[in-house]
C-alpha cells in the first residue's frame, strides 16, 4: 500500500524507515504540511500520515477523499486538528497513536519548571559571559508546593508521580479520577478551586470545544499571584492575550510553554531570518519569565521509535484488514 507522508523532518524519516524495515511498505516522503495548498500530493496515495500541525478541515478531507486517499494515519495522540464528523462522513478511517511516551513530556513539564523556577536560561548565559552574581536568580523550593495538573490521563499521572518525588502537595482536575494518582496522595477539586490553590498549573487535557481557551481572564483572575503555569499539551488551551496581561500585570509570574495556539507554520521550522512573526508571540518573547520551547516535549528517541512502530502498525493493521485498535471515531 502506498502511503503519502506529509510534514517530514529528517528525524521522521530515520525512524519511519527504520521501523519500516519488517513492515515493508511504500513510503513516499513529503517536507511539506498537508493543508489546501498540498493536498494534491495525495493523490493516487492509500493512506496519508500526518502530524501535529497538519490542517485536516473539511475541504482538505474531501480533497483526500478525491485523490483516493482512505486512511489517514496521524502519528501523534491529539487529534484537534481532524474535522472528524466530516471524516467520517466521508468514510475516512482514522488512525492514531495513543500513547508512545508520556514520560517523555511529563518529564519535559517538570524541565521547564525547574529551568523557570532557577532560571537556568539566565543563569547559563551569565556564567558563559563571565557574571557570577546571584541577582534576581533567587529560586523557590519545589518541595511542599501545590500543583494543580488539569488532567490526569497517562502525561498528567507521570507528571504527578514525578513531582510527588519532589515532596509537592497535588490537586487533580478531571472528571474521570485517576486510581494511582489518588493512591500518591492527589486530591481532586474544582477547576476553580485548584485555580485559587495552586503554585504552579500544569496543563495536560485535550483540545477540544469545552476546553479551548480554558485559560482565559477568568481563570487568570481566579489565580495565585506569582503562580507558574505550563502548558505541554496544546496551545489553543489558552487565550494568549489574557495570559499576556496576566504576566503584565504580575499576577503570572512564571510561563512555560511548549505548545502556542498560532503555532502551525512556526514550530518545527527554521525562522532565524524571518520577520514576521505574529506580533503577539513576538510579545510572548520579550518577557523574561517565559520560557518557550517549539513542541519539542515529545521528541526523545524512545517516543520517536514508538511512534513510528505504533504508526506503521497502524498502516499495516488497515491493509490487512485486521482490527483497528487505535482507530479514533467522532465523539
Ligand atoms: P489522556 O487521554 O491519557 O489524558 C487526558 C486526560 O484529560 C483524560 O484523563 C481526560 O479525562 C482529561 N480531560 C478531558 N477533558 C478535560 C477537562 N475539560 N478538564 C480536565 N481534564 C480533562 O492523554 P495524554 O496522553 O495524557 O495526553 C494529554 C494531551 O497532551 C494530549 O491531548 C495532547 O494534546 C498533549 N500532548 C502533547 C505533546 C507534546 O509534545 N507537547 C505530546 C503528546 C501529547
């Protein structure tokens, strides 16, 4: 079976092939990202693999559809970018990968608290230009802190594991309550409780209608002054602007971010020389208790090769005609 695989980076490549090597199937490689613009690529493909930001709306699934495509396969677990009442409308089967790391990101979570926290970004350029002083590298004691994890599917469990290691006190989000979570001591409160209560908020949900902008001026308001927040899981999770004023105003006093709602297009590229980036990110850029990353949080070796293992099985499974377990459905 052919298959089309869009938004390729050199790594992608690497491992796909790799694993590719007992699946045996076509593979043609694509840097572009499938959108209106490229969905004539697919034609003549079986399958489409896509990623992150990859624009499945519906005009580029009927375009799909037209080209012969019947199954796309994402090779990531968040699916907000896939209209999927009209894939399945369409008669699309879609595919992903639900789990291939949650260490991976947990363990990147807890990197940017610890970075922003002692602001090793800071710290590291000032030894390099040869500045010793401890100015305003005044830190705090993750240790007996409160963490408010808004989801506590596989990514918010290893975080909470992780940073009940830290001696931290953890208040869970969800309205399905996580049996181990529990067990290491979580407590489960409102969304607003956790809000007014919480050190630091790390953001590990979906994207979906209900929460889209889940962080907005009311949620800011609700929040400890000083409070850190993080967001490793997808930047339309929060309304930027009113994080913007939230930092302004000091009521944030620490954001990490791996993941920003306008990143299609930005992330994953190189725009050393361009220069127009959106103004509002370039904001986000100039406060120096923001730390951004380009939605790297997944990117270690053991995820990449899971989920390329994950994805071609996902291929393969479709053209055997096999059982689909990682099929995904409109809700
Ligand atoms: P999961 O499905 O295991 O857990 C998600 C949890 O969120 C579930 O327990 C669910 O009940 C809960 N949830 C749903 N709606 C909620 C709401 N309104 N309020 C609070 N909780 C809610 O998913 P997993 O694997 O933990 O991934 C979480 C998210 O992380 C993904 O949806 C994806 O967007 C993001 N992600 C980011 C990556 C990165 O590289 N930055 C990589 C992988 C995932």
């Amino acid at each position: 079976m052919k298959t089309a695989v869009f938004s390729t980076k050199p790594y992608d490549r690497e491992f796909l092939e790799q694993a590719n090597e007992s699946a045996g199937l076509e593979l043609t490689f694509f840097e572009a990202r499938l959108g209106p613009n490229t969905v004539k690529l697919a034609e003549g493909f079986e399958s489409v693999c896509v990623f992150v930001n990859d624009q499945l709306d519906a005009s580029v699934l009927i375009g799909l559809k037209k080209a012969g495509v019947k199954h796309i396969a994402l090779r990531c677990a968040g699916f907000n970018n896939v209209d999927m009442a009209s894939a399945e409308e369409l008669g699309l089967t879609v595919t992903r990968v639900p789990a291939y790391s949650p260490y991976a990101v947990a363990e990147h979570a807890v990197a940017l608290m610890l970075s922003l926290n002692r602001k090793i970004y800071w710290a590291h350029s000032r030894v390099r230009d040869g500045n010793y002083s401890l100015d305003g590298l005044l830190g705090f004691d993750l240790h007996g802190k409160t963490i408010g994890i808004v989801g506590t599917g596989k990514i918010g469990q290893c975080l909470a594991e992780a940073l009940h290691g830290f001696g931290c006190k953890l208040l869970g989000v969800d309205r399905y309550e996580n049996e181990r979570c529990k067990e290491i001591g979580m407590e489960y409160v409102p969304f607003e409780e956790m809000l007014s209560q919480s050190d630091i908020i790390s953001l590990h949900c979906p994207l979906m209608s209900e929460t889209h902008h889940l962080i907005n001026n009311e949620a800011v308001a609700r929040m400890k002054r000083g409070v850190m927040l993080i967001n490793t899981s997808r930047g339309g999770l929060i309304d930027t602007k009113a994080v913007i004023d939230g930092l302004k105003s000091g009521k944030i006093g620490y954001m990490g971010l791996d993941v920003y709602e306008e990143e299609e297009g930005l992330f994953f590229e190189d725009k050393t020389f361009e220069m127009r980036l959106d103004d509002v990110f370039a904001r986000l850029t100039t406060f120096p208790n923001v730390l951004i990353t380009g939605h790297q949080a997944y990117f270690t070796r053991e995820a990449l090769t899971r989920i390329a293992e994950t994805t071609l099985a996902n291929l393969t499974a479709f053209v055997a005609g096999g059982e689909l377990t990682n099929r995904i459905t409109a809700a």
